[in-house]
C-alpha cells in the first residue's frame, strides 16, 4: 500500500529530527487532519503574571526553566505567538528606570531579582528562537489589584494622589489627566525602544469594571475639571480615545513595524442601546468602560482587536457564535483574531457537532469568517496544562500544519531572497543552509529578515508553497538538519520579514 505523501513526510522527518542548539532549527512535520486549516494564521496563548503565584515562589533558573516548558508546550500545541504580561499594575517584569519590579515576580513590589535577570528581554530570546512571536502586555491604568496593597511613601500615587481614583478597593490611573497619558506612553515608548518585541499588547481594562453595588463616580473632581460642557460618557471615552491616539503614534514613530494590539471585552453594544450593536444582554465595551472600539478601528489607531469570546456558543446573554460574526461584520480595518477561553470550550458539550466540547465548532467558525485571521486562547496555562485534552487535539487536529502569522503593513514590500541554498555535512548530519542579508542591529527596519520558511516536496510532487502542509519548519536560524537519503526531494526557502511578508522562494532539490 502507497502510504500518503504527509505520512511519508512525518515518518522521514520523525528519524531525522534532531536539534542543534543555538545555530539550527531541526525540521519537524506534523499529521494534517484539518483540511480548513490555512497557511497564515494568528495562534497566540496569553501567559499572564498576576495572581500567579509561582513566579514569586522560584529561584532565577527555575523561573527560566518553567518559562521555556511554558513556551515548548506551547509550540507543541501549534502556537505561534506568545502575549506575555510584563506590567500587570504600574510595576515591571523588566528593567524599567521608571516603575518598580513586580511582586508577582519577586514576591514584594521594588524587589530586585537575585540573582539579577530580565523577565522581558529573556522570554523574547526564547519566543524568537523557536520561531515564535513575542506580544508585550500591559494594563494601562491599573495600579493596585486590591485594597490589601500599601504602595511606598515615594510612590507616584502618594506624591500625586490628585492623578490617581479607587474604586471597588483597586487604585487606578485617572484616564482624564494629559500627565497621566504622557506617563503611559513614555512607559511603551521605553519598552518599544529597547526591547526586540513584535507588539504591544493591552487587554480590557480601561475604565474600571461597574459595580452594580457601588455606581462609578470615582472622577467627580477631574469630570469638574476638565469635562466642560462634555457629557459624562463621552467625556470618558473621550479620554479613553486620547491615549489609543496616543499610544499608536508612540509606538509607530519609534518602530513602524511594532504592532498594536487590544483585547476588548467581546460586547460592543447589545442591539438594545444600538441598532448597530450585537444580539446579546450584556456589559459593554462603549457604556460601561467607555472603550469606543469601533471608533479605534475607523482611525486606524490599532493593528488588531482580540475581541474576548470568553461564552459558549449559544449561550443566551452573550452566544459567541453570533458576537463572532458581529466582530467579523464590524472591524473593517485591523486584523480581528478571536479570544476563545480553554475552560468554557472544553467544558461545554457541542449537541449539535456530537461532541462533548466546542473546540471544533469554534475553530471551525472562525476560519470560515473572512475577517478573522486566527485565535488567541486564554488562559495559556489551561493549554500548557493539557486541560481536558486541548493541547492534543490543538497538536493533532486544528493546529497540526505549521502556520505563519498574518502579514501586516504594504503587502507589495517583500524581504530580500536567501541566497546560496545549499547542503552540508557536519557531525555526520546532512544540514540545509543558505545565506541571508544580515539586520543591521543599530538601525533596524521593518523589512529585516527575523525567520524562514523551509517548504519540502517529494519527488513528482506537485510543487506548492501555498499548502501548509509542506512546511516542515519556521526558524530564525539560517540552517535545518534533513535526511541523507532523500534523492529527489526538493526543499524551499523563504524569508519573512519583521512584518511577516514572505521573500521569493529558493529552491534545492537533493540529487
């Protein structure tokens, strides 16, 4: 019996497969089950800091170790891209002259890591050398998580009070203060300026969440202040609206290829307030936290809505099948992936798929919307952990191909080809290596080369680099080991630049 072209591919490559650390990536292949499943797509997992207690709770190799565990489980399970929180509330998971370390990492806010390291520029390193993409998070205006933490004398919101409001026993930046705004954007533009990330990413805290016990009127004083004749909702999203300009223009004119990314709460408006908004009876993102997410899109202000689907399919307050193509229908402009949330969708039956979880269904669905380019699981950890099988069906069913991210910015701009596409033999290992244009590190630009593409076909097979199928590795590195005993077998090589937009194809074919 003929064995198929994939399976031949996967049982070649599996006895090949061996990696050399710090100079190549090995090839990998993997079974294709989802035929749906496209070459392009965002397959992002958010790691996140706060409330986890396990960082503060380890020594500096321990806490690298579980990061690259972390990372390697998630590659596993077909991610792509990793939204790593670095500054959960106005503190650091990085070296920052502005903000103090973070407790969630040393156990006490202002505590330095000892043995000193850099959270940050260590988890971009271990993303970028498998291949992965690095999204930097941060909560714009939180300060404290609740009303138990007691900030130092020195701290800004001591010196300052008159720029910062509590509510529900949280501290928080006061979103109608300039200063306030500068302040946030002097944190990104740091950040973007020294550290090699693809993205800044922020989540759905912008106003605080209402409680229906305690009414928000924490901003009576500045409202007073500043709001004029303004209406009080639109006075809020007014201030909300100046640090999303804000925060693009910073980020834009210290590296144009930095994306920027926000995660809203998947309810725009209910149709009730809206004719234009969603079949839903929820909380929304325009009344209640006074985020004006359409408005963002229209402008351009930002590269991608992660939209929080977090309900089962057909839940009746907020179904996420339904608000899934409201998303679709309504972000014309930015890239829109889905946030599906691990628990709810393993843990929800799927009648009428005659399945015992929504995985499939909601995968499914969002590949057939034209708009959405991929999904973003929360939490990672739920997916690192293989709750109720996600991990394995991600790795041998929706994720199984290798995926590229969706290319961003002028599509008609592509990277220089490699060149010199050739075979070595090194250790007894047969490698494929080739040259590139090196990255001019003190004046980097978006179309610098940062991974390749390696495409394999058998020979008389049909030769198609569209087929993700084929490719058998994404690398920064510069070479990949293959078989000795492959003649016949033709490899591709492409370059992505650091907005993902592919190079010609080279191509070598083993004789």
């Amino acid at each position: 019996m003929k064995l198929s072209t994939t399976i031949l591919r996967r049982l070649t490559l599996v006895l090949v497969v061996t990696f050399i650390a710090s100079i190549s990536t090995p090839l990998t292949a993997q079974t294709y089950d989802d035929t749906f499943a496209p070459k392009r797509e965002f397959r992002g997992a958010w790691l996140h800091v706060i409330g986890q207690t396990q960082y503060q709770n380890m020594s500096t190799d321990e806490c690298q170790r579980y990061i690259c565990s972390q990372l390697d489980l998630l590659l596993d399970a077909g991610c792509n891209a990793v939204i790593f929180q670095i500054r959960p509330c106005a503190d650091a998971l990085y070296a920052s002259e502005y903000e103090p370390w973070s407790a969630w990492l040393t156990g006490k806010r202002g505590r330095k890591p000892h043995p000193m390291w850099d959270p940050l520029q260590f988890v971009i390193e271990q993303a970028h050398d498998r291949g992965m993409e690095l999204h930097a998070w941060l909560n714009p205006y939180r300060v404290t998580s609740s009303a138990k933490e007691v900030l130092p004398q020195d701290h800004l919101v001591n010196r300052e009070p008159h720029r910062f409001f509590k509510y529900n026993g949280q501290t928080f930046f006061d979103p109608a203060y300039e200063e306030n705004r500068q302040y946030i954007c002097q944190i990104v533009s740091d950040i973007v300026q020294r550290y090699d990330i693809d993205a800044i990413h922020m989540d759905d805290y912008f106003y605080p969440y209402p409680n229906s016990k305690s009414p928000f009127n924490a901003d009576k004083a500045s409202y007073a202040k500043f709001g004029g004749d303004m209406d009080l909702a639109d006075w809020r999203r007014d201030n909300v609206n100046r640090l999303i300009e804000m925060l693009h223009q910073t980020i834009k004119k210290t590296k144009s290829w930095v994306r920027f990314g926000i995660s809203p709460f998947g309810i725009w408006r209910n149709i009730s307030s809206d004719p234009r908004g969603s079949q839903s009876n929820g909380l929304e993102n325009y009344d209640d936290l006074y985020a004006d997410v359409l408005l963002w899109d229209e402008k351009g202000w930002v590269d991608y809505f992660v939209p929080q689907l977090y309900w089962q399919l057909d839940l009746k307050a907020a179904p996420s099948r339904s608000l899934a193509r409201w998303w679709n229908d309504h972000i014309l402009n930015a890239h829109l992936y889905i946030g599906q949330e691990v628990k709810r969708t393993m843990d929800t039956a799927d009648p009428g798929n005659n399945d015992d979880d929504e995985l499939d269904t909601k995968i499914r669905l969002s590949r057939q919307l034209e708009r959405v380019k991929g999904n973003v699981w929360w939490h990672g950890y739920w997916v690192t952990g293989n709750y109720k099988g996600v991990a394995d069906s991600l790795a041998l069913k929706h994720q199984s191909t290798l995926a590229l991210p969706p290319a961003h910015g002028d599509l008609s701009i592509r990277p220089h080809a490699v060149s010199n596409l050739r075979r070595i033999k090194v250790d007894s290992q047969l490698r494929l290596t080739w040259d590139a244009a090196q990255c001019d590190e003190e004046n980097p630009k978006e179309t610098d080369v940062v991974r390749y593409v390696v495409y394999q076909f058998f020979e008389g097979e049909t030769i198609d680099i569209s087929d993700p199928q084929t490719i058998v590795a994404i690398t920064p590195h510069r070479q990949v080991v293959i078989s000795e005993n492959e003649p016949g077998t033709t490899y591709i090589v492409t370059a992505l630049d650091r907005l993902n937009r592919e190079s010609a194809p080279v191509t070598y074919t083993l004789r």
